[in-house]
C-alpha cells in the first residue's frame, strides 16, 4: 500500500480500525457521496473498534486466503475505497427511522438488560439526548484516555 501513496506510518496504524470502525467508515463515505459534499463539508463517524477484538477471525481468514499482501492492500484499495458508490443509502421517511429504531429492542434488551423504557425514551423523549451530551466532558475523557493507552497519533 506504501506504492498507492500512503505514508508507512498511517499503513502502520491501520489495525486500529476493526470491522465495525471500517463499516463505519466506508458509511461515511457512502454518505459523503449521497449528498454530494465537497471539501468545504465535514462528516464525523466513531471508530468503535480495532483489530484486537478479530484476533480469531483473522486467523480464521489467514488459514483460508493466506497473508494477507501489499498487493491485497492495492486491490482493496481501489475496490472498496476508490471505487466505492452509494448503492444500500436510502433516505428514511419517519415510519422507516422508526421501524430500524426498534430493531434495538433485541441488542438493548435482552442483551444488554437495558429497559425497554429507555428505548422509548430514545424516541420520544428529547431529554435523553440532552442528557447523553451532557455526558460529553466525560466521554472524551474516556476517549483521551483509550487514545493514549492506544499510542494514537492524530
């Protein structure tokens, strides 16, 4: 990847992306492109996790296509991030955000053993976002903290 123009430092770090953080990002792409943003538009994603979570997968998929090579990394490269387009976007109308916000019920519920009260809180109520970004000092703490436990450079 080094020949595509990448810096060896950022190829280096790469593995601070997870499959999630890359799904997320490709999103993000994808809605950079939707809505035609240019250079004067700003998109923010969260990279929510790293390879260090995959390290079975990845050796799953190591003993299935071998190494992965520089010459994978070019391929990639122009195949998921060059030549990505906006196909699977679509433009949610109310009942459609809604039908996806309760798609949570399963992950939150009865996996997390959140309540179902707070879902609804998510929907309905505006101060529960009020009160998530109120929490902003302390997450980006947390994000801080995870950063240099992470030795990441930004």
């Amino acid at each position: 990847m080094i020949d595509a123009g990448f810096e060896e430092a950022f190829v280096n770090q790469l593995d601070l992306l997870g499959f999630s953080s890359i799904s997320n990002l490709l999103t993000a792409i994808k809605f950079a492109k939707f809505n035609e943003l240019n250079e004067n538009d700003l998109v923010l994603t969260v990279l929510t996790d790293s390879m260090e979570l995959y390290q079975s997968r990845l050796t799953e998929m190591h003993e299935e296509f071998g190494q992965y090579s520089k010459e994978n990394a070019i391929a990639d490269e122009a195949r998921y991030l060059k030549a990505v387009t906006t196909d699977y976007i679509e433009e949610l109308g109310y009942w459609d955000r809604k039908r996806i916000h309760n798609l949570k019920y399963y992950t939150w519920v009865e996996q997390q053993g959140r309540t179902y009260e707070e879902i609804m809180d998510q929907w309905y109520n505006p101060d529960y976002w009020l009160e998530i970004q109120a929490q902003q000092p302390e997450i980006d703490a947390l994000i801080e903290e995870f950063n240099h436990k992470a030795k990441v450079e930004l």
